[in-house]
C-alpha cells in the first residue's frame, strides 16, 4: 500500500489535466472530477481514477486539488460542498490563479471548517504542465511546507514559498502583470524590426543576448522562426490563451486598485489584452497580440 497521500483532484482543463497526469504517473491515488464530460475522459483514458461529481473527490482523501477558472468557483466549491465532505484536517491546495482576497477568504473558509490550506499558482503554461517544469508560487503556512513540497516536486521544477496565506496569489499576479508588458514590449518591436526591414532572426539574434533579453522573446517569440517550440509557429495556439492573460491582468488592475498603486503599464497592458481577447482572440496565444499591433485595430 502506497504511503502517499490520495489527492482529490477538480479541474482536469488544459492545465489540470497534464499535472494529473504527472502525479499519477508518480504513484500518487487521484480522484479526478471536472464538470466537463470530455475531461474527464481524457482523465480515464490517462488511467486516472474519476468520480461522479466534485463532493465525491473530496471524500476520504488528504490533499483536495483545485484548477479552477475563477475564485469564485473555488469560493462556490468550497463553501457548497468540497470543505463538508472532506475529512478533518485535509489539506486543500488552491492552483488555480484568483484575486488575492478570493485566496486568503479560502483560505480563512477551510481553517474555519477544521482543515488546511494553502494557494500555490503556477507559471509555465500547458507546455511546462506537460513536462512537469512548472513553477509553484506557493503561500502556506510554515509546518505544511514538506507535505506540500513532496506532491508539487512531481509537477513543477521550482518551489519558492512566498509567505503565508494569498502569498502566492500575490507573486503570481505580479509575474503575470509583468509578463503581459513585456510581451506587448516584444511584439511591438519585432513589428517595428519589420518596418526597419530586419529579419526576425537577426532580431532575435540581437535581442537575446543584449540587454532586451526577455521569456516573452527567447521562449514564446511572437514571430515564427527564432524559437521553434513558440506558438508564433503553430498559428499561434494556445499556450496561454489571450483570455486567460486578459483575466489575469485584471486580477492585476484589481491588486493595483485595493493597493493605490499608480502602474500604468500594467493598466494599458489589461486593456490592451481584453480588447484583443474580446475582439474574437480569446483562443489565441497572448502572443498573437503582435498581429493586432501590426494591423493597428488595437
């Protein structure tokens, strides 16, 4: 019998699913649930055990799993039906990316109602998922740092705890803040690079090795060519899909608002993405953002 703890895992998206996959090829027990039935196919075909609804993957396991879109949805679940099925003292680890308050009030729910809790966003996208090189921003309490470490190691190739309760939340809407920028950054000069008549290589030739260099260029290029595994290459799908930056970097307008802080890059870069999502690229990698510079409709 495995010594490791069964994990209630709701949420088998685009995300979900490959880091299910990681943890079941690991040895871990799952019970799998998502609201939508070819999910949890695919779950099964994966070999993932799955259950019939989400009270269910939260009955008789240690850790409940969660990739949700919304903090709503984790704060609906949570408040409905996954905190009363769950055991005394099981630990529940919030994935999903969601407003930092939504993330400390799970948090406060399932201490209230006898258990654990952590919020551990990831960064690296579907690919990272995949091959299990994702990075947790975790925010935790200090004694539920090992029992943590032990199940995200299988999914991710870095840890790094940034505090207590909603830390984790708050890192990543930073990161992901700071991401948007930089890609609308890199798609605006490769298109400006276009109009110089560089090529794309010699510009991300240039760029990668100088003080330009950045994640939006070396790894998800927005222009086909330079680095090969970029969605530039495959008509720009997703990837991070531009509905999910356009989330994100709302979650982002919402932190700058509760704090008073005057970023208004981050603020452009929000509604620069909700446009370009809302203009029919909800689908498209948040890189494709460089066909909507260099057409002007944004």
């Amino acid at each position: 019998m495995s010594d490791k703890p069964v994990i209630g895992f709701l949420g088998l998206g685009h995300m979900g699913l490959p880091m299910a996959i990681n943890l079941h090829r690991a040895g871990y027990q799952l019970k799998g649930f998502d609201v939508v039935p070819a999910a949890v196919q695919a779950a099964q075909e994966a070999g993932i055990e799955t259950v019939g609804n989400g009270a269910e993957a939260a009955v008789d396991v240690d850790i409940v799993l969660t990739m949700f879109p919304s903090g709503q949805h984790v704060l609906d679940a949570y408040a409905q039906y996954l905190l009363k099925s769950a055991k005394p003292n099981t630990l529940f680890l919030e994935c999903s990316t969601i407003d930092v308050a939504q993330a400390r009030q799970a948090a406060e729910l399932a201490v209230a109602a006898g258990h654990r809790s952590a919020d551990a966003p990831v960064s690296g996208g579907v690919v990272g998922a995949e091959a299990g090189t994702l990075t947790f921003m975790l925010g935790a309490q200090g004694e539920d740092l090992e029992e943590i470490t032990a199940v995200l190691e299988h999914m991710g190739k870095r840890i790094v705890h940034c505090g207590g309760y909603g830390a984790g939340q708050a890192a990543k809407v930073c990161n992901n803040m700071l991401l948007g920028i930089s890609m609308i950054g890199a798609a605006e000069a490769f298109v400006l690079g276009e109009r110089l008549g560089l090529e794309h290589q010699a510009l991300y030739d240039v760029i990668s090795s100088a003080s330009g260099q950045c994640w939006a260029v070396t790894t998800n290029c927005p222009v086909p060519g330079p680095v090969p595994t970029s969605p530039a290459n495959r008509d720009y799908q997703p990837g991070f899909a531009a509905a999910l930056m356009a989330k994100d970097l709302g979650l982002a307008t919402s932190a700058l608002e509760h704090t008073t802080t005057d970023a208004q890059l981050g603020s452009l870069a929000a509604g620069l993405y909700r446009k370009f999502s809302d203009e029919g690229n909800a689908g498209t990698d948040f890189s494709g953002i460089i066909n909507a510079i260099r057409d002007g409709s944004l």
